[in-house]
C-alpha cells in the first residue's frame, strides 16, 4: 500500500491492507495485512486495526480505539477470524473491539450506524445491529447480542450469552446477567426490568394502540402474579394483531439464559 495524500507519513499502513477512496487516516495509525477500509472512511490517530477487519463506508474511528485485536479468551490458539464493522458508524476515543474465536462463529460484528461512546468495550463473537447506541464504558462481554436500536448506558455490564432486545433500553451502571427485553427498561445492579420504555416508544413514532398493547403486556409480565409461561399464555389470549407484542413473545419463549423480569 503506497502512501497518498490521505494517510499521515507517521502512519504504518500494511502493503497489505486494502484501502478505500477517500480515506484519512492519521498520525501514528496502525493498519495491520488483512484490514479493509471501505470509502471515506476517517481514522484519527494512534488506533491500532488489525486481524481479518472489515471497515464500512463513512465510519469514523477516533483516537486510540483498538479494533480487531485477538480476543481476551484463554481458548483463544490464534486460528484466522473476523471483525466486521458495517458503514457510517461512529467508534469514539479508546474504545475496543475484539475479533471472534473459532468456538463462537468464528466473527465479532457490528452494524450501520452505531454510536459507540468513549471506552465501550465489544468482546469476542459480540453480535450488534444498527443504530444501537453504547454510553460511556459500556461493557459487552463474549457472544452478546444486541438487537437493532438498544441503548446502553454508561458503565453498565453484559454478561457473556446474554442478548439485549431490539430498542431496548439499559440504564447506565446496570449488571445485566438475562436477556434484557424489547422496548423495555431495565436498571439496576442485578439489573430489573420497570416495563415499556415509553418515551422511546412516543419518540419512534408508534401508535397510541401499539403503545398501550405493549403496556398491557408488560402489566401481564411483571405486574400481574402470573409466571412467565402464564403470562405469555395470557398476552397471547388478550393481545391480536400487534407485532411488536408478538416480537416480545417471541423473544421470551427464544430465550436459552431467562429474560429481566
């Protein structure tokens, strides 16, 4: 890879690396043999991307992040695999993403349009959709998957296996140790669930039905003195015709850790 007018002189860039149009990529970089960068793609100095990573169009990574290192596994024996970061992210300062091990799928992926705050960490086979949002220091240890729209919040932990629901919402410095539900709140050191997440719901734009049946059941799950199998059992007698409450029941029942209740 020859230098262009793009890539700071002080910036080791591999002949290896593949590099896309536009691209910046500052002082004291370091991009490793098998690193893809696709178009207009802004890395600000002193990042290190290594491994078999694959960068999408737009994104910005800002200094000292580390993305696509090996993994913090002991079973980990440096067998080939992949870090996969979708377009127009943003990865702020010092945040790290780790590439996956072969015993987990073998890759650590990301969508379009996520906002990983400062010291975010992504561990190993992490799974993340688009537009998902990590505060400050959120932490995702191996196998986590996080559906589209979930929030993080700041400090807060996500034990291996777990998987947070798509617009879910976690508040800062919550231990989550379940499946954290969709479009739900959940809080707390072990984290609990305190039902819809109503102003994220309003600000999505759903419909006042939608808002209630959701409501109606999240009332049936938390508030109602029925277990968990009595209360889907219930939601599905009381609620028709609602996707977003078929999409929480689906998630239940899919659950192998339990779910926040």
């Amino acid at each position: 890879m020859s230098q262009s007018p793009g890539i700071h002189p002080s910036a080791i860039v591999s002949p290896g690396a593949r590099i896309g149009r536009d691209c910046l990529i500052g002082p004291y970089v370091t991009i490793g043999d098998h690193v893809e960068l696709g178009d207009r793609v802004h890395i600000e100095s002193h990042c290190v991307i290594d491994g078999r990573t694959t960068i999408g169009d737009d994104s910005h990574i800002y200094p000292f992040v580390s993305i696509g290192l090996p993994p913090q596994d002991l079973k980990f024996a440096g067998e080939e695999t992949q870090t996969v970061i979708g377009r127009r992210n943003r990865i702020r300062e010092f945040v790290t993403i780790h590439r996956g091990t072969k015993g987990g799928g073998g890759i650590t992926q990301i969508g379009d349009d996520c906002f990983l705050m400062a010291q975010a960490h992504v561990a190993h086979d992490c799974v993340i959709g688009n537009q998902v949002i990590m505060a400050n220091a959120a932490t995702l240890a191996g196998h986590v998957a996080v559906h589209d729209r979930a929030n993080i919040g700041a400090y807060s932990g996500v034990h291996q296996f777990c998987r947070i629901g798509r617009e879910a919402y976690v508040g800062g410095y919550s231990v989550v140790v379940k499946d954290a539900l969709p479009f739900a709140l959940t809080v707390g050191n072990h984290a609990k669930c305190y039902g819809l997440n109503k102003v994220g719901a309003r600000r999505r734009g759903y419909s006042r039905e939608t808002i209630d049946a959701l409501h109606h059941a999240f009332h049936l799950l938390l508030s109602a003195k029925l277990n968990t199998s009595q209360a889907v059992e219930q939601i599905r007698q009381e609620i028709h015709g609602v996707p977003e409450v078929d999409e929480l029941v689906s998630f239940i029942e899919s659950s192998e850790r339990g779910v926040v209740k």
